[in-house]
C-alpha cells in the first residue's frame, strides 16, 4: 500500500495536474491539502482540456476526491466546477466529492480587500491573484475564520458575518477608501451555497482514516509550489499557506505516518507568475521561445509566466525541504531544437559563492547564476514512450538533473497529452 504526495518543486505551474491525473488511476482517492482557486491545474485528455481549480485533478478519473481542511475555499467557484464536471460528465456530486468540514471559506469581503488593498499599494503591490486567498488565511490565523461546519448552521453564519464586518467595514472605508458591504447580502448569499454543498460536506480526516484502515491508495496533491511557501518561499512573494509536502498532514488531518512517498514534479526549465526574483530569468529570443512553445499563461489568471533556464539551486532546496523520493519532468519537449541548454548550479554574490538558497530578497536579487551548458537536441521527442527512446543528449540533461538533486526520476512528460508519458517508475505499483 502507497499514499503519496505530490508538490510542486519551483514557483508553481509546473505541471502537477497531469502527474495527478496519471497517477490516480492507481490511486482510490485524491486529497487537496491547501491553497484555494488560485490554482489550477490543466489536464488533457484524450485531446480534451480541463481546467480544475480547487476540485482534486483525480475527479477525471472517477476517484474518491477530498478538499481538506488546509485549503480556503470559495463557494461560489466550488459549484461553478461541480457544474462544470458535471456538464463534461464527470460525476463530481456528493458521492465523488468530499469538504472538509474544518476547510475555511473565502468571503465576499476577503476579496474585496484583496482587491483594495493591492490598489492601495501602487507599485509595491505583491502581484496577488484578487481570488481573497490572502485575507481568508489571515482571518483563519486570528481565530475570526468561517469554516463550512458554521456555513451549514444558518445561525452561526450569520452570527459571524455580523461580527466580522463591522471590523471590515471600518477598514475597507477608513484605510482603503472602498465601499461596505451590506451583512444581509452576503448572509443571504451564503446560506444558498451552504444549502448546496451541504451533502458534501463531512469529517475528512476520519474518511481519510477508514481509507487508510482499509488498505486503500491516497494521493495527496499541493497546489502552487515550494518556492511560493508561506515560511520557505521567496516572502513575502508567495502564496498564504505551506505548500511543502510536510502540511499534507495537516492540510488533510493524517499522521505522517500515513505517507511513503513524495513526489516533487519540476518543469524542463523555470517559470514564475507575478513578482519575485528569478535570478535564472531569460529577457532574449530563447525565453520567448519557451514562453510561446511552452504556452506559458496562468490557468487561472491568464497573465504571462516569466521562463527561465533550470535552477538546480531551488531544485536541492525543494529535495531538502520536501524529503522527495522521485521526480516528475514535464515539459522536456518544449526544449526540443535547441542547440544548447543551460543549468544553473550555483549562486554568485559579488564574485563570491552564495552555498545555500537565500532567505534574503536582497541577497537573492543580487545572485547571479553560475550556468552549465549542456549541447540541446533537435529531435521531436514527443512520440517517445521508454527512456531509452529519447535522443542521448536529452538523456544525458535528465541525468545531470537527478545528479544534482540526488534524486532519481521516476516520470518524465514529453508532451500535454496523458499518453504522452514515460513512465520508469510508478510508486503506487
């Protein structure tokens, strides 16, 4: 019996929902753990593309699928992709599609301040989604949070939305210079979704726990990526939860026993969404190459993600942090025809090495990176199905690779479709 997880190794989008999706298929349920709709996960199938937002990628598969109590969810989102699966389908009904009655809930003014107070902020703004993903974290760490057990009791609801926005109120109009919001609107709101989502809505960590008593698979998948860690990232340009493969724990509500691998999936090169350093950031052809062969655009917000050569820097930290087991590539194909290919092994601030991952941003922004250059391939590898299919010096890319996070590749992608996957080892098998 295997439960594993899955987290990204790099800033996010590195394409976690197709390893997800294959790897379900072995799995009997698939458990979210943090993070809201600023994610989104593209699968495609069958030459067919679906976006997931907060609804586990394993609904494609018709597995069991849990959202744990890490996450912050907005109801309203949540049934638009219930009805969207539904239309496509896919049965993503109470049967299918557990919440967490501990996961949190975004609410109408979440979003209405994370939108203010990036306008607020002008320049110095940390390039956040606007989805309320931030204020709803804030709200769960200072004890004022509304989770779905308070949803589903009409009373507590309005108990707390009451309560709340007259804090919020006075600091949307005193501080941010925006409009209140009306209690009985959003309390009218909410009581329609919680009539909706109540038949989903259970004890996760003792379904969780059954599952594991009876020798069932759990594949437990991040969202976003380690470097965008709310303690090990690049702060304060990172998400507002731990994204490592540590809260899966209590992102679901397991013991830690419970897991025997992790896999850290990594994209073929580096990309990242929004602000931050990127020290191995391309502003020449080569990055606008892989920004367009690539279809680097957020799946969620549609802006451009920033591409880069591979950082082997952040790769070790994430091995590091994330105790990973085996690796996922996805991607390599679109470093097909290039004639030469870099990695960044190492950091350099003023001509002096820099021997671990900066916590610094000032030190981090001042890094240069030290390059290897490894000879590219023109070859299209998208047809490949076996390792050994592959043209050598690819080959030899994925062996630097695993050389230098210590870590052995378990998965690599060559190209959007499930099909086109190799697979050299499956831990669920």
């Amino acid at each position: 019996m295997a439960n594993i997880v899955i987290v990204g190794t790099q800033w996010g989008d590195e394409g976690k929902g197709k390893i997800v999706d294959l790897l379900a298929e072995n799995a009997d349920g698939v458990v979210r753990f943090q993070g809201g709709n600023n994610a989104g996960h593209t699968l495609v199938v069958n030459g067919k593309q679906t976006i997931c937002h907060l609804i586990p990628s394993g609904i494609l598969q018709g597995k069991a699928c849990y959202i744990g109590n890490g996450l912050v969810v907005d109801p309203a989102v949540l049934i638009d992709e219930i009805d969207y699966l539904q239309a496509l389908g896919v049965d993503a009904g109470p049967a299918k599609l557990k919440i967490s009655e501990k996961a949190h809930i975004i609410m109408p003014y979440h979003k209405r301040i994370d939108h203010a107070r990036e306008k607020h902020k002008g320049d110095q703004k940390i390039g956040t989604t606007g989805r309320g993903i931030g204020p709803a974290y804030e709200d769960k760490a200072t004890r004022q949070g509304i989770r779905f057990v308070d949803l589903i009791d009409g009373d507590m609801l309005a108990e707390k939305v009451r309560r709340n926005l007259v804090e919020k109120n006075f600091y949307l109009q005193n501080f941010l210079n925006d409009q209140p919001m009306d209690p009985a609107a959003v309390i009218e709101e909410y009581r329609a979704y919680a009539k909706r989502l109540a038949p989903h809505v259970t004890n996760v960590s003792a379904a969780l726990h059954r599952d594991v008593s009876a020798g069932r698979q759990l594949l437990f998948e991040g969202a976003q990526g380690t470097h965008l860690d709310i303690d090990h990232g690049t702060y304060p340009f990172v998400t507002s939860s731990n994204t490592v493969a540590g809260n899966a724990c209590c992102g679901a509500g397991v013991g830690p026993g419970v897991i025997t691998d992790v896999i850290g999936i990594v994209k073929a090169y580096t990309t990242r969404v929004g602000q931050g350093p990127f020290p191995t950031e391309l502003f020449d052809d080569t990055g606008k190459r892989i920004q367009e062969k690539g279809a680097e655009f957020g799946a969620t917000t549609g802006r451009r993600r920033r591409c880069g050569w591979l950082d082997a820097v952040i790769l070790q930290n994430a091995a590091r942090l994330n105790g990973l087991t085996g690796l996922a590539i996805t991607k390599l194909d679109v470093l097909d025809g290039l004639d030469e290919i870099r990695i960044c092994t190492g950091y350099l601030a003023d001509g002096r090495p820099v021997d671990h991952f900066p916590a610094s941003l000032k030190l981090l922004s001042a890094c240069q990176p030290v390059y290897e250059t490894l000879p590219g391939w023109h070859a299209d590898i998208s047809s490949a199905r076996s390792r050994d299919k592959l043209p050598l010096h690819a080959r030899r890319y994925l062996e630097r690779i695993e050389q230098l996070t210590e870590t052995p590749i378990d998965i690599i992608s060559v190209g959007p479709g499930r099909d086109q996957t190799i697979v050299m080892r499956n831990p669920f098998i």
